[in-house]
C-alpha cells in the first residue's frame, strides 16, 4: 500500500498560504507582535507560526526586529531576547488600497476647476521625477554607443521596468517599438488620456525624436505600444536633432490610439507631436 505521506493533500499550499494571509492581517490589525502572541491568536502552536513568518521573512512581506528601544534594544535575563515581527510596505500592499480612486476624485476636481489643461500640468509634474530618473539612466548606457533613438530605447526599457513597467524594447524594420507591459495608472489613464500624452511626450525627449502611441493598456489593449521611427538619412546629425529626418516617419499608424495627441487626423497630411516639448520632424510638413 502507498504512503498517504508520499501524496501530500493538494489543499496544503492554499492552507498554508490562507494561515499567512491572517498573520499579516493581524500585524496589521494589531501592530508588530512575537510568534508567541500570534500563536494564541490565531490557535497554532508558536513553531507552526515561526514556519510561516520564516515564509513571509523570505517574501519581504515581514521583517523581524529585536524588542527594546528603536527595536535594539539590549538582551536582560537568560535566554533569548523577545522578537517581534513588523509588517513592511511590501506587506500592506497586498492589502486593498483606495489610490486610484484617490486620484481620479482629485484630478475631476482638477478638471473642473481648470479645464484639460490643468489637468495635463498634473501629469506632467508627476512624470517629471520618472524623466529625470529614466534620463540618467539612458545617458549612462547609451553612452558607449551610437545614441541613435533604437538604442536608447533599448535602455530607456530598462529604465521603465526598474519603475515598474515591465518594458521591452525591439527594433523592426521601420524602427523600432517600445512596450510596456504594465502600466501604474491604467485606470485613471483611461478617464484622462493627458497622462497617457505627457507620457509619451517624455519616451519622444528620452529616445531624441517624435513618437507615436500604436496602442495603451488605459484604452483596453495588452500592452502599451510606441512606435519609434527608423535610422537617420545620411547626412543629417544623429541624437534626435530637432531637424533631422528619419526614415518611416512620414507613414502614421494603421490604429492611432483614441484621444492622443499623435493620431491621425483626416484631411492632413501631418501628424501632430503628442507634446508641444517633442521634437518635431520637417519631413512631417511635407505634403503626402
């Protein structure tokens, strides 16, 4: 006959995952406590709460400090000094947070008292700390290379995903394609396109030409998708001069996303930048 040993119950990590679950509700119900006073908490015994905070330990959801003043405080007595475990912020993420709502009730209050453009001073502010940050970052890697916009782009994405963007960078063709699998503000985006446009005008300075949105998650695609123009025509200077030419910039996008600055308008033969700050093309003036 087989060991029922040898087939541990399926439910065992959803147990042990739920148990963890009411550790960290209670820290944060209750402040930092030892396993001893969880234990009579939640009816366990203090080595089976010691296993699951070892597990939140490891996760960075708690971390332990020793009891006393400023959590250092000197060991009195026999025996080992009083431990109490902490929530940290990557624990009370976990938990439910009102953030977007937050924000949408602040920038509806914005809107109406200042109109869109308001609004649009908002998201550039907010971007502006991401821009200085990811602009360091790129310099530094671009600068043993050729500076062209597909190569800062490459290192532009992994700027972005050290910001939590999970973004790529790839070169096509026709130039090259950032995407952002994750974007922070999806759901205030989606009721005020002026972040997903000062966005964009940032990743135009950051890569040294005009850009366009393809697609963004706010809108209800996958990911967010930039288009980034092809290499410099001989002749002109490199770095995303304000009046170099690059090839692939005169053909817009089959799908402009809805409400940016960028998409096509019917009748025109430009197309216009997602920001007054984003280095425009001569080639974009040029009739079709």
């Amino acid at each position: 006959m087989e060991s029922i040993a040898a087939h541990p119950r399926p439910s065992a990590t959803a147990d042990d995952g739920r148990t963890r679950d009411r550790v960290s509700a209670l820290l944060l119900e209750h402040g930092p406590q030892t396993a001893t006073e969880l234990a009579g908490r939640l009816g366990i015994s203090p080595a089976a709460v010691r296993r699951h905070l070892d597990a939140l330990l490891a996760t960075g959801r708690v971390e332990e400090r020793a009891a006393g003043h400023g959590g250092t405080g000197a060991h009195r007595g026999r025996g080992r000094p009083a431990r109490h475990f902490h929530l940290t912020d990557a624990g009370r993420s976990a938990f439910p947070h009102a953030y977007d709502d937050l924000a949408l009730t602040a920038l509806r209050y914005v809107a109406a008292a200042g109109g869109p453009d308001a609004v649009r001073a908002v998201a550039e502010q907010q971007l502006a700390g991401l821009e200085r940050r990811a602009s360091s970052a790129v310099e530094e890697a671009v600068r043993a290379r050729s500076g062209q916009p597909v190569d800062r782009a490459q290192a532009l994405a992994g700027a972005l995903t050290a910001e939590g963007y999970a973004a790529t960078a790839s070169a096509l063709s026709g130039g090259g394609q950032l995407c952002q699998h994750h974007c922070p503000v999806a759901h205030v985006a989606a009721e005020f396109p002026q972040l997903c446009e000062a966005e964009t005008a940032v990743i135009g300075r950051l890569v040294g030409t005009h850009v366009q949105r393809l697609a963004t998650i706010a809108h209800g695609d996958g990911i967010c998708t930039t288009h980034i123009p092809g290499p410099l025509v001989p002749g002109n200077r490199p770095g995303g001069s304000r009046d170099s030419t690059r090839a692939g910039n005169r053909t817009a996008p089959a799908r402009p996303v809805p409400g940016e600055r960028g998409a096509s308008r019917p009748g025109r033969a430009r197309t216009a930048p997602s920001s007054t700050t984003t280095p425009t093309n001569d080639r974009e003036r040029t009739p079709a």
